[in-house]
C-alpha cells in the first residue's frame, strides 16, 4: 500500500488502522483457554528453535515482552530463555513513551504498574540504548505483513523504540498464524518494518514465507 501525504491522508490511515485494529482485537478475545495456551507452547518452541538458528549463546541478549491475556503468550518463552542462560530486556514504561528497559529475573519479580499495562520489571536498567545489546528482539502486533509492516496497539512505542536497535539484530514481530498477512497493511512513513515474523508454528525471515 502506497504511503499516503497530507493532513486528510493521515487522517484516513489512522482511521484505517483503527477499524483494523478493532477487527483483531475482536477476533483474540474469541479464543478459548485450549487455544491460548496451546500458541504459547507453541511460541516457545518456535523461538527456541530461532534462537539455536541464530547461533545464540548463554550470556547473549534477547529483547522481549510480557504478553497480555489475548496476545499469543509468552510467559513460558520468557522461562526458557532464562533458563537457557541468555539475558532477557523487557520494557518498562514510564510516562508517555519514555522507552527503558529491565531485566526479566522471573514471573515473581514482574509488577503491573498500572490497569491495562503488562507486567514488567519493577526497576529499570537503563534507557532506550540498552536495546543496542540485544541480537534478537521479539516484539507485539496485531498483524504483520510480507513487507515486514506491522500493526500495533497504536501509539508508536515500538516504532520510536527500535530506532535503537543494532543494525544487525533479528527483529521479530509475534503473532497468531491467521495474523501473517501476504496483503500489505496500513502504514506511515514513520512504521518501522520488521526482518521476520513468529506464530505458534512457524518462524521465517521477510522474503522466505512458505507460500
């Protein structure tokens, strides 16, 4: 989908973006418990089987999140990388996007600063350069498409944040397989493609999709 200029453009897309959003989210909370605990199984294989691809190492970075209760889970992702020894950066938000990070030492030691936030790190262990270390970044979306585009709860936090990134982490966006889409999605100047995308079921690099 063509990028699109001016004030009218940008109204539209982000109308676009919403109505999208709306759908997705609609969909997720149809899910039955079955089903979201089979996909964090699920993304935690997947992910583990990306990391050993990547030649990662005990000691060696991985940016990730706190998934919420509709999102594909990660909280079983998040003990396997512990447990293999590699160092996990979760977000921790502060005010408006103020963009820092923590470290994930356990569910225990994870706090929900407030309502209809994800759980996070009590403190923060440095700002948004801390994410330069990181080789493998896992990140939200509601969609993603083959161009890497994705879309996200809104509000940019991702976008700004890996403008940080190292130029050659893998990024990956998360998402339910039905939520990889060939169609390309709604996006701005500013949206910050992704290098690959990460379902229940699969993993793969943009531009080697399985048809």
């Amino acid at each position: 989908m063509p990028e699109i200029a001016g004030d009218h453009a940008d109204e539209a897309l982000e109308h676009a973006k919403d109505a999208l959003r709306t759908t997705l989210v609609r969909r997720r909370r149809q899910q039955d418990a079955r089903r979201l605990a089979t996909s964090a199984c699920g993304i935690a294989r997947q992910t583990t089987d990306l990391v050993a691809s990547l030649g990662l190492q005990a000691g060696d970075a991985v940016a990730a999140y706190v998934s919420r209760k509709d999102e594909p889970g990660t909280h079983p992702t998040l003990d396997v990388l512990h447990d293999a020894g590699l160092e996990i950066l979760l977000p921790v938000l502060g005010a408006a996007l103020d963009r820092r990070w923590g470290h994930y030492t356990g569910m225990a030691d994870l706090a929900q600063r407030a309502p209809n936030r994800p759980l996070e790190p009590v403190e923060s262990d440095g700002g948004p350069e801390l994410l330069a270390q990181a080789r493998l970044i896992l990140v939200p979306a509601l969609a993603v498409d083959d161009e890497g585009y994705r879309l996200g709860l809104g509000g940019g936090w991702y976008d700004r944040t890996l403008l940080h990134a190292a130029p050659d982490a893998a990024v990956f966006a998360v998402v339910y397989d039905e939520e990889a889409h060939h169609a390309p999605l709604p996006r701005a100047a500013h949206d910050v493609p992704v290098g690959g995308v990460l379902t229940p079921t699969s993993w793969w690099t943009q531009g080697r999709r399985a048809a």
